[in-house]
C-alpha cells in the first residue's frame, strides 16, 4: 500500500520551500528555459499565490506533473499544511473509496476500527490526485461534492464532515474526449478546468534536453558518489535527436544507468542505451542508394524537420544540425524556407515559391502510396519523379491515339 499511497511526504515538500526560499523563484526547481516552460512556470507562481481549490495539471507521462504539484504547495499559503498523494490508476474503486474518504468502525467487514480517508487527513493543506483520468465514475461524483461542497462523508457514516484543502489533479487522458465517451463527468471536467496548466512533451522543448541532461549526470554522480560527469558533444547531439516518448522520465533513467556504468568521467556515445536507436551511432545513418542521391534535397529536408522540432526557433535548429545560427540562416535563404509556421504550428516550414510547393505535393502523393518519406525522403521523391514521369508518357500515348 505504500508504494501506492503516499501520505504527508515531509522530506520532499520540506527540502523544496527551502530551495525555493533560497533561490527567491517560485519554481526555480522545475527545470526549464524553452519559452514553452517559461509560459507554463509563469502561470503555476500566478496560480499558486492565489486561493484557488482546484487545479488541472494536464501532460503526457513522464513530463514531471508529481514535480510540479509538490512545488506548487511548497509556493503557496497553504505550504505549512500537508501534502498528501494518491495514485488514482493504482487501486479498484472500492478500496480507493476507503482511501479517500475513510471508514467508519463496523462499516463493512474487518473494518474494526475508524479511519481517516486521505481527503481529511489533508485538510489545511493539498491533495494531489495523480492519473486523475482513471478514477470511477461513482467516484468522480463523491469528489465532486467536496470540490463544491467542500464536504464529504465516511463510508458508513451519517455526519457530514467540512474540509479546507486544496484539489490539484493531474492525467495524461484527454478529459475532454473521455467526456464525450461518457467515461468522465463532464461536470466534475468544468469544476477541474478552472484553472489548466500543460506541461509540454520533452520533444517539443528540445532547447531543454542539454540542461535537463546535465543537471541528471551531476546529480547522479553526487548521489553515486562518482567522479563528476560531463557529456561528450556526440552524446549530447545523440540526446538531443532521441524523440523520449517516456519524456523526462525516459532521459532521467537514461542519464542514471549512463553514470553508473560509465567507466571514465566523460559520457560518451557509447554510454547511452536509448530505445529504437543503437548505443553505438551518434545520429541516424543513412544508407547511400544505388542511384545515387539528391544531396541538396536531402540538406532541405533536414533543414525542414529541424525547424519544425525546434517550431521555427534558429538556436535550437542550429544546435540539432551542429551548425550555428549563421549558417541554419544562409540555409533558409539557399532552399527558400521560412520558419513562421512551424514557430506556430508545429507544422513543416512553408516553402516560398510555387514550384517547390508543387515539388512537396508530388512527394507526399507518392508518401500517401505507401512510400514513407520520413525513412527515405531521397528514395520517396525517385518514386514520385518515375510516376509522375509515367503519367505523362500516358498522357502522350493518349493523345497520339487520339489523334490518329
């Protein structure tokens, strides 16, 4: 059960209201400097110096949502109080009723005594419901009622017992799709949505993968109690071209099992076991076709997919392509880019003039045939040239045929 439910966590909430009084920053232990991070810390200080009691912290896995909680807490009012956890995927709804909201002595069998649910044993403090997503739908409507009530009752009680806690949940579901699957109170939905925060993926802030790998191999060297750890530049370029679908998460693990095994101070390629890519190769090797290749298309399009990583941000490109701004620029200019959608969309860079346009269509067409452009753009454009060549020698024989 403890592994599952983790009551006043003291240490932890006590060690970042000191780090947060030291450094006079509310959320200077969420690490971050991509502007999509400076948004989302700016509004968690905003959020956490008001009396607000409830909050939505939206986020794929492994973003550090658990992080963010027990910062918000250590920021705010109610910091003296305390900060209580649950896992809401981690238990059947019948015993995380009983966790939640307690029993009373005779309410069911074995249940011998009285007990406080975690709702009331957080009281002048905050409950952080994780995976919020996955709780019962009878469930959701008991909590309802204490996010508007601010009131519930024990399982076989008949008092209504008053609480002063402040609710932060966290999911990585799509609560607003589980509504409209019915598998989500779209009431108990409104009450949370108060006030959201979304904490974006690792790979759209790919500006933080060189500081959030750096700070994991000091910090695991001093827990290990290891030479200082530095990364190798082709580590670091390894790191930063991995797509961490574990997120943060996935590069914490990572950096630790690279510090343990490393046999010198400097981590290196070689150090690193990242899933789908081979530990041995500093980037993606590309395989030189028999017909040779397009180099210049080739230079485009991973000109285009580090743009559209990075949302149109130079510094960030550059570093992913090991050039610097100087020379991503002189790049944009040479195959007529532009960066502005993909700073605002996240989609790929518009090309400039028609005819490259009519050159990318021709090349999803023959992507959409079942030729995967991201795992060989050079192979997927030969195939559009071939067929588009194909269609005009049709075209022509029709129309000799015609005229005859």
């Amino acid at each position: 059960m403890e592994a599952v439910v983790t009551e006043t966590n003291v240490d932890p909430i006590a060690r970042l209201i000191d780090f947060a009084d030291r450094e006079h920053d509310a959320f200077a232990c969420v690490v971050g400097s991509s502007p999509q991070m400076l948004r989302a810390k700016a509004l968690l200080a905003r959020i956490a110096s008001t009396r607000a009691s409830t909050v939505l912290i939206t986020g794929e896995s492994g973003t550090g949502k658990d992080l963010v909680a027990k910062a918000m807490h250590a920021c705010s009012q109610r910091r003296g109080g305390p900060f209580v956890n649950v896992t809401c995927s981690a238990l059947p709804a019948h015993l995380l009723e009983s966790e939640l909201f307690g029993h009373e002595r005779g309410a069911f069998t074995d249940a011998k005594a009285r007990k406080l649910g975690l709702v009331e044993q957080a009281d002048g403090g905050t409950l952080f419901l994780d995976e919020m997503g996955e709780m019962d739908l009878l469930l959701q409507a008991k909590l309802l009622r204490v996010l508007e009530d601010k009131t519930f009752r024990r399982i076989g009680g008949t008092v209504d017992l008053r609480v002063d806690v402040r609710v932060v949940a966290a999911t990585h579901v799509d609560l607003r799709a589980a509504v409209a699957e019915r598998r989500f109170r779209e009431d108990l939905y409104y009450r949370l949505a108060v006030l959201t925060v979304h904490l974006p993926a690792l790979r759209e802030r790919c500006g933080d993968i060189r500081e959030l790998a750096s700070l994991f191999a000091q910090r695991f060297a001093r827990e290990f109690g290891s030479p200082a750890r530095v990364i190798a530049p082709a580590a670091m370029r390894m790191l930063e071209h991995h797509a961490w679908r574990g997120n943060v998460r996935e590069l914490k693990n990572t950096i630790e099992r690279a510090v343990l095994l490393a046999r010198g101070p400097v981590l290196d390629v070689g150090d690193l076991e990242l899933e789908g890519m081979a530990s041995t190769d500093a980037a993606p090797s590309i395989r030189l076709p028999e017909r040779g290749i397009d180099l210049a298309e080739l230079e485009r399009s991973l000109v285009m997919q580090a743009l559209t990583r990075c949302h149109g941000n130079l510094t960030h490109a550059a570093r992913l392509l090991g050039l610097n701004r100087d020379q991503v620029r002189y790049r944009i200019e040479k195959f007529r880019l532009s960066p502005e959608r993909g700073r605002s969309g996240g989609c790929e860079p518009q090309m400039c003039d028609r005819p490259a346009r009519h050159e990318a269509e021709r090349v999803q067409q023959a992507v959409g045939r079942g030729h995967p452009l991201d795992a060989d753009p050079v192979r997927a454009r030969e195939l559009a040239d071939l067929e588009h060549g194909g269609q005009e020698h049709r075209g022509r024989d029709r129309a000799g045929r015609d005229e005859q």
